[in-house]
C-alpha cells in the first residue's frame, strides 16, 4: 500500500469485523478479506493464497469471540476477558510502522501467529486502550429492543446504551407513548 492510512482505527476494524461476523456467521472469505482491505490491510494478504478457507475459518471464530466481548456490560467481566486474551494471545509490546500506517503498537505474536490470533491480541489491545483512556467501557450492544448491534461509544459525556441516535430516538418515542397511554388510560 503507497501512502499513509487515514483514520486507521484498530477498533473500529475489531467493531466492523465482529459485527459483519455476528450478522453473518459464515461470511465468506472474499468478504472478509475486502473488510480488511478496507481497514488497510495489504491486498498481496489477503489472497487466497495467503488468506485461504481455514484463515477465514479462524478470523471468524476471533470475530465471534469479540462479538461476545463487546456486547459484555460488566467492567470486571471484560476486564477480565481482556486479560485473559492478553495472556493467550498476546506479547511484549512493540512500535511499528508499517504499509503507511503511521506508528503503532503491536502485541500479536508477529509472522507465527494466525489470521485469529492476530485478531484477538490487537482487538484486545485497542479494547484495553478505550477502557483505558476513558475509564470505563466505550463499547457495547445497542440496548434498543430488538436491536443489539455493536457499537463504540467512545465520545464525552455518560456511556451509551444505543447503536444510533435512531434507535435511542425510538425508545424514547416508545416511552413517552407508554407513559401518555398509562395517564390516559387508553
């Protein structure tokens, strides 16, 4: 890849992966392999050769395991989901620049570790990063009824609860409605 990767955000590939994954459990590998496109990962990585069946197989399984991740509310269970990945998964810490990525940090297990490995250790990182910086969990799954669709809610202010402003305008617009017909009687 020529030139630099803008906006590269390793949770946002975790969320977009992990979700595509969870909306479709058996996404095909070419699918996959244009997700990680997308998120900057080198195309002559993603060849069939390089990426094959049992690649894809293993990133799905990493991706189904993040889902369940992301949609954990408790700060202890993650906690300790994370380090439990960390421990599996992960090693010393090391910068990197790579294929225009600017500087970064990389704790998978370099050229040995697989698709999913790969996957788990730096999604474990970027999700530790979040926590981290914002002290609290800055992920999780839409609390709309009906919904449940990851989400990072890593901006000011309280925790998110909702996917999209549409889904937390519905339940509102749901309530209220609820709250009308009790006084109403209706």
């Amino acid at each position: 890849m020529t030139g630099s990767v803008q906006g590269f955000s390793a949770a946002r590939r975790l969320l977009d992966l992990a979700e595509a994954v969870r909306a479709d459990p058996r996404l095909p590998r070419s699918e996959l392999a244009e997700l990680l496109a997308r998120h900057g990962e080198r195309p002559a990585d993603l060849t069939e050769e390089e990426f094959g069946e049992a690649d894809a197989a293993e990133l799905r399984s990493a991706a189904a395991r993040m889902a369940v991740l992301l949609a954990e509310p408790d700060e202890d269970r993650a906690v300790g989901a994370l380090n439990a990945l960390f421990e599996q998964y992960a090693t010393r810490p090391r910068l990197t620049r790579h294929d225009g990525h600017p500087w970064h940090l990389h704790v998978d297990r370099g050229e040995e570790a697989g698709w999913g490995a790969w996957f788990l250790a730096s999604g474990a990182l970027a999700l530790a990063g979040l926590l981290t910086e914002h002290g609290r969990i800055a992920w999780g799954a839409c609390a709309a009824e009906g919904c449940g669709r990851l989400f990072l809610g890593a901006g000011p202010g309280s925790a998110r609860r909702y996917c999209s402003t549409a889904c937390a305008t519905r339940v509102r617009v749901a309530a209220h409605r609820r709250r009308r017909r009790e006084e109403t009687g209706r």
